[in-house]
C-alpha cells in the first residue's frame, strides 16, 4: 500500500473515530445530568414533604411549651412566643398552596420514573427520522436510551481500535471502499432530548390549581375563626 492510499484511511478513520469520540462525551455528560436529575427526585419529595410536616411539629411543640412554661414565666416571654407561634402560622398557610402542589407534581414525577422495564427498542439511527427528535417522555426513559446508545458506541470504540491496528500493518491491503464499507457497520443515533416532564402541566392550569387550593385554606381558616 502507498503513503497517499494509507494517509486516506487513516483520515477517514479519524474523522469516525473523532466524531464517535465526540458523540461518546457528550452522551456521557448527559447521562450524568439525568442521573443528577433522578436522584434529585428523592430530595424533593423529602423536601416539600418535610416542609407540609415540620412547621406542623413546631407549632405543637411551641404551643405546648408555651402553655406549660406561661404560668411561670414572665409577659414579655409568653408574648414572644405567641408571636413567634402566629408568625409561623401565617408562613405556613400562605406557602400551604404551593407546597402542596409541588409535593403532588414530584410524586408524580416520581411516579413516572420508576424502574425501567427490561426490553427496550433500538432508539432510531441518524438520518432515518425525518422530523426533528422529540423530548424524552420521563428521565428515566431517557437514560435508558443513552445507556443503550452508549453501550453501543464503547464497542464501536473497541471495534475501530482494531480497524486501526489493521490499518497499521505493513501488508494492508484495504481499499477505501472497503473501509467505508466497514465503518459503516458502526451507525450513529438519533440525538436523545432532555426529558421535560415538569412542563406537561401547562402554566395556565398550574396557577388554577394553586389558587383553587389557596381559596380552600383561607375559606377554612375564616370559618374556624368565625
């Protein structure tokens, strides 16, 4: 084989291998981020669960020790925690809305997350969509996708390892048609879009739902101080 024909492949076979290289990186961050994304779930649902319980919790404690300790403590002392106790809520009723909402959109966030199923179909190959690729529905269907892909493409790398090896011997005697042909056993994908499940809900229904809740709370606090 000539220096002209062994500088061909070997361009060719970088510009495959620099494209896969780029495409592996890049897969790889995302994959990183929907983990980031899954495993976040859990803090969230922790978060706004704690945020409906603790401030309940505190208000009793706070109320029981101000009726125990009253008797021997001074004004100044009961009015601050009286204050404090009113304080706390008023905070909580006024956030009661919105947290409650986003305890409910996490859990069903959660909720469509679950465990992925075993079987999973090829995600499609580059060139054969004709319309651009839409968002994931769940951050769990994503990541499946891009481990799938992933898994392809480290094989692809182990494959073109040893193209190149083949490339480096003295007695290649490989055509470009014939690597073309072989590099195309090893297809790209389709890009994987970032799942958006938060925004199923649209905003106009989002503000209905906190107010509808919101209206609910204030109506009972006015009947039970009535």
């Amino acid at each position: 084989m000539d220096d002209n024909m062994r500088s061909r492949l070997l361009y060719e076979w970088n510009t495959r291998r620099t494209k896969l290289d780029f495409a592996i990186a890049q897969m790889e961050r995302q994959l990183a981020s929907v983990n980031k994304r899954l495993d976040s779930l859990k803090h969230d649902l922790t978060l706004y669960a704690g945020m409906l319980t603790i401030p309940v919790i505190l208000y009793m404690l706070i109320a029981l020790v101000t009726n125990i300790l009253s008797p021997l403590s001074g004004f100044v002392f009961l009015v601050v925690f009286v204050i404090f106790r009113d304080v706390l809520l008023c905070v909580y009723i006024i956030f009661l809305p919105f947290n409650i909402y986003y305890l409910i959109r996490t859990m069903q966030t959660v909720k469509g997350n679950e465990e992925p199923s075993e079987n999973i179909a090829e995600p499609p190959r580059e060139g054969t969509s004709k319309d651009e690729p839409k968002p994931e529905s769940t951050y769990r269907s994503e990541q499946q996708k891009l481990v799938f892909i992933l898994s392809r493409y480290y094989l692809y790398q182990d494959a073109l390892n040893q193209l190149k090896r083949e490339l480096d011997t003295a007695d290649c005697t490989m055509t470009l048609a014939e690597l073309k042909q072989k590099l195309n056993q090893y297809p790209f994908y389709e890009e994987v879009r970032p799942a958006a499940p938060a925004k199923d809900m649209s905003a106009r229904t989002q503000w209905f739902f906190i107010l509808l809740v919101f209206s609910a709370l204030i109506s009972l606090v006015l009947l039970t101080w009535m």
